[in-house]
C-alpha cells in the first residue's frame, strides 16, 4: 500500500491496496481492467457495500417513481432516497445512481415529477424498477394534467424544476425546486407503498 497527501491506488480486484508508486496524486488514473484505480484517501473506507446496504434496509420508507417527459414520452425510475429539505423555498432532493439510464434524458428537460405510490402501485415500482425505454407504456398516466408525467391514482405528486445537481460517490444528489403539485381533491384516501428490509410492506389498521 503507499499513501501520499490524496490518493491511495488499489489493485483492481485484490483484498486491499496496493503500492504503485508511478502515478501522479489526486488522478483517476486507469480503468479497473488495467489493473489500478486511484481515490482520494478521504473516500476511503472500510466499509463493506452490501453490509451497509443490509444496516440501510432497517429504514424503512415509502416510494416514489421519479418521472419525465424524454422525447415527449413519459418516463422515469423508482427511487427511496426522496426526502424534503425545504418550504420556504420548497425544495426537495433524491439521490439517483449514475448508471441510471433515465435520469440524463430527464435532466435535459431540467423538470421532473416526483409521484409518491399508494399501497397498491407495488408493480408499478417493479415496473419502474428496470431500465428500458418501454416501462412507461404499462403504467396509467393521469393525461389532464397539462402534458407533465404524473401517474395515475398516486398518494400525490410534486412537479418540479431542477435546482441543483450534486455528483456524491456513486450517485448524483438532486435538488428540484416545487413548481406544482397534486391538488387538494387529489386521490388521498389510500395508505402509502412502503419498502423496508427489501420487501414491500404495508401499513396495518385504517388508511389515511
Ligand atoms: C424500492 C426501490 C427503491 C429504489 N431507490 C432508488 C433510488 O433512490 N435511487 C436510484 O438511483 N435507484 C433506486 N432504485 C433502483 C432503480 O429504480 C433501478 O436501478 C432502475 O432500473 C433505474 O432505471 P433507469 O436505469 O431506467 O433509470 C430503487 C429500486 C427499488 C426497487
């Protein structure tokens, strides 16, 4: 292993790092098949991916399908990680995997729809859930709401304007500001869809 003031290189596949002293500090240097990766030493870390992404599962949330207009189609992906940061402006965010397939046709418009699933949209996460051009057409789009991609029968729906965008590790962090959302006669009288320990769960008792 060697360590300068930023960067630690690790052998592509190896238990740990290791010494390679030829490149230059705080590069991204080669690709994984060319047998080094170079980080900054703050973004190293001992944590295990798939133990952190077990200790993640114990939070449970409900669900939302981030969706767009991409070509004047509907589309969009299933997403946990939306949350609100502010009212007053009213702000809200999600983090997005940059692998994402939908996401940069989605930023292009810089607009999109946040859709919150109610209890009985469980395959419309699952459909959300792939990539692919054609998951928007086995979805119910509500078509009175002035060409923006709402789902149908959702809990409620934010549209908004992209913000910011922040690139975070393997994600990008998005800040949409709220243009408009669901009206108050939006359908409320359903429970939510809720993930928790990789299953969809559902709320016991009367609904909202
Ligand atoms: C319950 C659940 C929650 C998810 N949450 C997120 C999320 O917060 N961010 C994200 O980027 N992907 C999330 N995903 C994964 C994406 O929905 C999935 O990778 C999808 O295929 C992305 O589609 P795209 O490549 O067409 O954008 C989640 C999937 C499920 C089933």
């Amino acid at each position: 292993m060697h360590r300068n003031d930023n960067v630690i290189r690790c052998a592509a596949g190896s238990a740990g790092p290791k010494l390679d002293a030829a490149e230059p500090a705080g590069v991204r240097m080669r690709s994984m098949e060319q047998g080094t990766v170079a980080m900054k030493q703050s973004e190293v870390s001992t944590i295990d991916s798939q133990a952190l992404r077990y200790a993640l599962g114990r939070f449970a949330s409900g669900i939302t399908v981030i969706s767009g207009m991409v070509d004047n189609m509907p589309t969009g992906f299933t997403c946990q990680s939306f949350y609100s940061v502010s009212l007053n402006p009213p702000l809200v965010s999600f983090c997005v995997m940059k692998t994402s397939k939908s996401w940069p046709g989605i930023r292009l418009s810089r607009r999109f729809t946040v859709n919150v699933l109610a209890e009985e949209q469980q395959a419309v996460s699952d459909a959300f859930a792939k990539s692919g051009s054609e998951k928007g057409k086995h979805v119910d789009w509500a078509t009175d709401q002035g060409g923006k991609a709402v789902i149908a029968k959702t809990l409620m729906w934010l549209d908004c304007s992209l913000h910011s965008e922040h690139e975070l590790g393997d994600h990008f962090m998005i800040i949409g500001k709220v243009e408009e959302m669901s009206p108050v006669d939006w359908d409320r009288q359903r429970n939510p869809l809720i993930y928790f320990r990789g299953q969809y769960r559902q709320l016991l008792g009367d609904n909202a």
